[in-house]
C-alpha cells in the first residue's frame, strides 16, 4: 500500500481483557518497528522485525507483550491481561533495509485506552 | 541520563522569526539524526535526517550537527501558524530510532 496502515485506530479494552493490534507495512520495507507513546512523551522503541525475523525486543515492558510477523509482511502485537498502564498509542514505523540515513514511515497509531 | 533529550518547552515564537529547537544526545557512536514534527493526535512525520557534521538546508529547514559537542538542532525559518507542532529529535542505534521527548512549539500570529 502507499502508507503504513494500522487497526484499530480505537481500542477500548477491559483491563485484562488480551488485545491484537495490527500493521500493515508499505510494500516492500523489509524492517519493521513498534513504539509504544505515552501522553506528552516521545514514542518509546518495543521491538524490530527485519523480515519474519524479530530481532530486537529489548523495549518490550513485560511479557504479556508479544509480537510476531509470520511472512514478512503484516505484523501483530498482542497484549495479554491489560492493565491501566497499557493505555498509550502504539505506533507501527517501516522502512527499507540498507539505508544508512533514512527515517522510518510511521503508521497513524492504535489508541489504547484500558478501562 | 536519557539518551536524547530535549527542552519540552513550549516554545513561543512570532509568525515569520526563527524558530531554533535543540537536542543532545549520549551515546557518542551515533552517526544518524533525525527531526520528525508530530501534529495534535498524529502520527511523527519526517522532516530531515542528518548524518555529517554541520549544516544541512531544505527549504525553510536546516538542521545542524555536531557530533564533538554531541548536539543537533533544527532551525526553521519565516516559522508560520502551521509549524506549531511537537519535533521528535531521534538517534538511531543500530537500526532502532531513539527518541526525546519532543519540544512543543508554538508559533502566534
């Protein structure tokens, strides 16, 4: 597609209810990146998928937190038994491989709110 | 310490002066910088990136770096209405992007 496309835009959810987030990268970008934006903040890195490959899942908080990217393209986090403090925008960011100086497309963002 | 930061502002400025935003940052083997400007409820746009020493231009934007003093900046200038937003100054490590926290900027008319 011509953007980074995320579902849910909204996601209301019981606390510990489990939630799927979705992204849809632009064709073609190989890496693949989750943040996680608290109000007032900047986005906090949760993990990067190069392909099918997750490569780095330093930033995600705990391990209700999973994410998979089975074929290389589409990716889904998944947060179990949320909790108040899940409550944050999560962002979905994709770029190309082998640029040393480019940026990365960022999706419009899943607003999580835990009730 | 965090890794990048920035002044959370707001910054103020009238329509048409330059606005001059800043950024640090602590791991001193970065070597790419990025500016993304985030409207109310939107997703972070690219601005510029950066990765030599000095000063790079693109239209009404420049960003500076200066990696001895492990500082960069965003200028914009003749700042308008529509520039006021929150700038995202990111480091990459690795292949991740880390970012600040963002300066609001306001520009009045």
């Amino acid at each position: 597609g011509a953007g980074v496309s995320q579902s849910p835009r909204y996601k209301v959810a019981k606390r510990g209810q489990d939630v799927a987030l979705r992204c849809d990268p632009i064709s073609g970008h190989v890496s693949l990146f989750w943040y996680q934006q608290a109000l007032g903040q900047g986005p906090e890195f949760l993990t990067y998928f190069q392909n099918e490959a997750q490569l780095d899942k330093s930033g995600l908080p705990s391990d209700r937190f999973f994410a998979e990217r089975p074929e290389g393209s589409v990716s889904t986090l998944k947060i179990q038994r949320t909790q108040q403090e899940d409550s944050a925008v999560y962002l979905c960011a994709s770029g190309p491989s082998g640029r040393p100086g480019g940026g990365y497309t960022f999706g419009s963002g899943t607003r999580l709110t835990v009730v | 310490q965090k890794e990048v930061e920035q002044n959370s502002g707001p910054l103020s400025v009238p329509e048409g002066a330059i606005a001059s935003l800043n950024c640090t940052y602590s791991d001193r083997g970065s070597q790419s910088f990025f500016w993304y400007r985030q409207y109310s409820g939107k997703s972070p746009e690219l601005i510029m990136f950066i990765y030599s020493n000095g000063d790079k231009e693109d239209g009404r934007f420049t960003a500076q770096l200066n990696k001895a003093s492990q500082y960069v900046s965003l200028l914009i200038r003749d700042s308008q209405p529509s520039d006021s937003a929150t700038y995202l100054c990111a480091v990459r490590n690795t292949d991740k992007l880390i970012f600040g926290t963002g300066t609001r900027l306001q520009v009045f008319p």
